[in-house]
C-alpha cells in the first residue's frame, strides 16, 4: 500500500507548522522515502528526539503504509 510524497509532508507540516520539508521518493514506489524536514521544534533536541517528532507526526504509518523512510532533520 503506497503513500504519496504530499501526504507525508501533508502529516509532517501538521504537527510542526513551522518545518521546511522535502520528501523524495527513493525508489518510484511509494514506499520508500527520503525526508529532509528543518524545525525550530528540533532545537536543542538530540538526533533521536528529532525523529521520534517527525515518526509521531506520521500517526503510526511507518511500517504500514509507509515502509521506509530515511530521515534528515536540523533546526534552522
């Protein structure tokens, strides 16, 4: 079950209003992403603070409809 790029930032931008993101779809098959997401929210957050935002944002789609994701995240 594929998940489009634009509901992924659609959920991410959701739950941190203020983040700059770029999704890419690693491989053509709706399944496999790589996320770049930019959040003042990730300030002073260590690395696994900052994913466990964004995996929280996703709702519980990671490993459902959403099967991979490669995450890249940084306060601005």
């Amino acid at each position: 079950m594929a998940m489009p790029a634009g509901e992924i930032e659609a959920l991410i931008k959701a739950a941190l209003p203020d983040a700059q993101v770029t999704i890419e779809d690693l491989a053509g098959d709706g399944d496999h992403y790589a996320a770049t997401v930019v959040s003042e929210a990730f300030r002073g957050r260590s690395r696994v603070q900052q994913h466990q935002l964004v995996y929280a944002a996703l709702q519980g789609r990671m490993g459902g409809a959403l099967h991979a994701l490669a995450l890249q995240t940084s306060a601005p």
